[in-house]
C-alpha cells in the first residue's frame, strides 16, 4: 500500500495522443536520420518495413536514441526503468489500440469481417515468429507468459513419482504450476538451489549447467527454466541446458518473459520443446499480451488446457469437426482455442513488431547492452555497490541488478522515485537470501537517463557510507 502511494501521480499529465499518428513517428525518425545523414534507409525501412541500417542505430547515436525514447507518452521527467515488469507501448502502439477499441465499438461486425478476422491473426502470429524464430505453426497468442508457463506444465502427460526440475531463483509463474501439478498428480517438484553467492554473477555459464546437471536423475522428465532471470537479470545457457536435456529424453519449458524485444531472439536455435514469453514487456504491446511456443515434433505430447476446440477431431456432438477448426487444432493455435479475445491486444502487438522491426531487432538488443554497460561500469565505481549481473556478455543482456551496502532495495527504489522520479524496482525474497535493486535498460531509457540512474545512486551510497 505503502510502495503503491510512493508511486502514484505516473498518469496524471498524460498528452494528448489522438493527434499523434503513425505518421507523427514516421516523420520524427525521419528528422532523425536526416540528422545523422542517413534518410535513404529511413524511407527504405517506410516503404518496405525492413530495419533502418547502419551507422543510425549505432548504440550510442543519442540523436537517433533519444527520438526512439520520444516516442513513449511516459510523462517528461519520468525515467522509466522497469520495462521488467510492464513495458510502456509506444504511441504509435497505443493509438492503434484506441483505434480499434472505437473501431470495434462503433461497427463490429464490420471490423470483425474485415480487419480483425482469420488472415490478420494468420498474419500477426507470421510476423511474430519471424520476430521470434520458430514456424507460425509453432506459435499461439496468449495473454501472458504465465499462462503459457501453466499450459506447458501441465501439457506433457506424466506419471506420479516422474521428476520436474525448476529453480530457486524461477518467478512463481514458472514455480507454482509445478507445485500445483506435483500437489494434484503426485509428479515430484525438484529445485535447484541458486542462492549460492556463485551464481550472482556466476564465474562463467558452466557454473549454472553443472547446478542444473546435477539435479536430474533419471525420474526426470521436465525442466523448467528461465532464459533471463527477473532476480539478477542473468542470462541462462538455454541452448546447453536443453541439449543436455534432450540427450537424456527430458522435456524443456523456457520462462521468456524477458527476451522478447529485448534480445533478437531465435527460439528455434535454443533446442527447448516450449517457450512461453510475454509481448506486453519488452515488445512494448498492449498489457495482456504474450505467446507461447511448441516444437513442431512436440505438438502431439503437448495438450491445452484452457480449451473448447475439437477433442481427437470430433465437435460437441461426436461429429467430425469442421474446417478450418479442425485444421488449425492441429498446429499451435490450439492453444487459444477458449472463448472471445480482445481485438485490440492482437492489434498492439501488430503495432509493437512494426515498430521494433522499423528499428531492427540487433540495434535495439545492442542498445540496451549498450545503455546496461554503461549503469554496470558506472555503478561498479561507487564505494558500497555490489554488482549481481555479469560482465560475461553471454550471461546478461538489460537487466542490471544491484545492492547498496545498508541501503534496503525498497527504500532505494522510493528515495529515487521521490527524488529524480527514477522507477527502478526491487526484488525480495528472504527464502532465499535475495534481498536487491533492479534497472531494466530499454529504448525509451535515454543516455542521460542512464548516467542520471548512477549519479542518485551514488548520492544515497555516500549519505548511507560509513
Ligand atoms: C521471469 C518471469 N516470468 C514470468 C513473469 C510473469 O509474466 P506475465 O505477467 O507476462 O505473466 C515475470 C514477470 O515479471 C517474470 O519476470
């Protein structure tokens, strides 16, 4: 109640956004790159949607960055670092969800039939796992990572005593599906015990595969691991830990609530069986947004949940299922087989791969290394600060996670909000021994943002120094 007054004020000065329109940003970026003398690639990118290249997108082009950061509506004075938890859309995206909520207020049936009908969906799940790397059978839209974590865990068939592995340092919506399967169909939940000093930042990744190696036995069946962690920000060796799974016939589910628009990510390239990631982080879509991935081979082993669609073919009646229903429950899509959905949240996240896509996965991955670098080696000079995220370009990416010495985190958190209206957050678990601050670095952080986030550091760890 206490943390939530902290913050409260955020939406009081919002601007008025009808009149922005996709244009408005289009012509922005174009000053942009104009500034920096790169307009052809500008107008390639309008008319063919391909990323603006080059130099434009240098990680520390400040001219090109800070129109990116403009973009947002977050409230001038505002540094917005916890895009961890909810990513602010942009205004292009935003807008495009207001448009549609009106749109389909106004004529649905008309906007149903021809905007948000079967080939836009065809074409958004296309476009997001271009954007994602996997086939868009291998795709479906869902409302958050957390339910692609519960279908996945309870997906598999397995039998009591079969073993599923996850970590101490998982989100409780990766963990408790398992605790919830182990607590009704007697499978055994096994954790990994990550609280260990060495794992914050571990030495190198075979640190974190050897915790995970160790705990498989040969009742394992399941793995349920993050790709970034939420606690230190860490980046797991996915692609090791499930080649070792595979090799043993264990199942892999991935947690990436992370990733998705923060790392120009290849889920295929991983080798997991499912990924279940957020669009309404990161990816800047509307809240309420997400996917969830399955191998293409694993499609049959893995059943819905959440689902009203036809049951080994057949409808309600004991009929042969229609098409295209049919067809479709074939592929990922019987995954979103469960009642009426939000038009506009399929149109935000539309909305969010082009404007990413604009700007191009690589740049803005490079930039929020770039913009996390710069916090790390800042924050590393400050007599007090412990750093948790590593320096291993394998093992972090744009979460930077981090400890002053005698300084709780969520009295951190309030003084910089309060102070610099900085919004970083906390993370406490005392099970666990983890107790620090976290700063999530992404496209609508500015250089000065980031420099400023270090500087209100350092005047609470001198006011804090002994
Ligand atoms: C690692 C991790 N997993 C899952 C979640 C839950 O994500 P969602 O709100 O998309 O369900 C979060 C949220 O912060 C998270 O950090």
């Amino acid at each position: 109640m206490k943390e939530a007054m902290a913050f409260q004020g955020l939406d009081e000065q919002i601007e008025d956004v009808r009149l922005l329109s996709r244009r408005g940003f289009l012509s922005k970026m174009t000053a942009a790159a104009a500034a920096t003398g790169l307009m052809p690639n500008l107008v390639q990118a309008k008319q063919s949607a391909k990323p603006i290249a080059g130099k434009a997108t240098a990680p520390d082009n400040d001219s090109f960055w800070n129109h990116v950061a403009d973009q947002f509506l977050i409230r001038p004075g505002v540094s917005y670092m916890n895009t961890g938890t909810r990513g602010p859309s942009p205004r292009i995206v935003y807008q495009a969800q207001i448009d549609s909520i009106q749109q389909a207020n106004t004529d649905r049936l008309s906007y149903a039939s021809y905007v948000y009908n079967a080939e836009f969906k065809d074409a958004v799940r296309a476009k997001l796992s271009d954007f994602v790397g996997c086939k868009s059978s291998e795709i479906a839209l869902t409302n958050n990572t957390t339910e692609g974590m519960v279908v996945g865990t309870f997906g598999p068939d397995l039998k009591p005593g079969d073993e599923i592995i996850y970590a101490n340092h998982d989100h409780s919506s990766g963990g408790q599906p398992i605790n919830l399967r182990c607590a009704r169909q007697g499978t055994i939940p096994v954790m990994v015990d990550l609280s260990s000093a060495k794992f914050h930042p571990p030495k190198d990744p075979s640190v974190i595969i050897d915790a995970y190696e160790q705990a498989i036995t040969r009742r394992t069946k399941m793995i349920s691991l993050c790709h970034v962690n939420y606690t230190d920000g860490c980046v797991l060796p996915i692609r090791e830990i499930c080649d070792l799974a595979r090799s043993r016939g264990i199942l892999t589910l991935v947690d990436g609530a992370h990733p998705p628009g923060m790392m120009d990510l290849d889920i295929s390239s991983l080798g997991c069986d499912m990924y279940a990631g957020a669009c309404h982080k990161w990816m800047l879509a509307g809240q309420l947004t997400g996917f969830f991935y399955v191998r293409e081979s694993m499609l049959d082993r893995i059943w819905p949940s959440n689902y009203s669609g036809p049951v080994k073919g057949m409808n309600l009646y004991g009929k042969p299922h229609s098409e295209p229903y049919l067809g479709r429950s074939r592929t990922a899509q019987k995954y979103e087989m469960h009642g009426s959905t939000n038009y506009s949240l399929g149109i935000t996240i539309n909305a969010a791969l082009d404007f990413h896509n604009q700007i191009g996965r690589e740049a803005i991955e490079s930039r929020d290394r770039y913009l996390m670098e710069r916090v790390r080696s800042g924050l590393q000079n400050i007599p007090g600060v412990t750093i948790f995220s590593s320096e291993d370009p394998r093992l972090c990416a744009g979460l930077i996670s981090f400890r002053i010495e005698g300084v709780k985190p969520k009295l951190l958190s309030e003084t910089l909000w309060q102070r610099h209206r900085i919004y970083i957050r906390h993370v406490t678990h005392d099970e666990i021994n983890w107790d620090a601050n976290r700063a999530s670095m992404h496209i609508m952080v500015t250089t000065r943002q980031a420099d400023d986030l270090v500087a209100a550091v350092e005047e609470v760890a001198k006011e804090h120094s002994v």
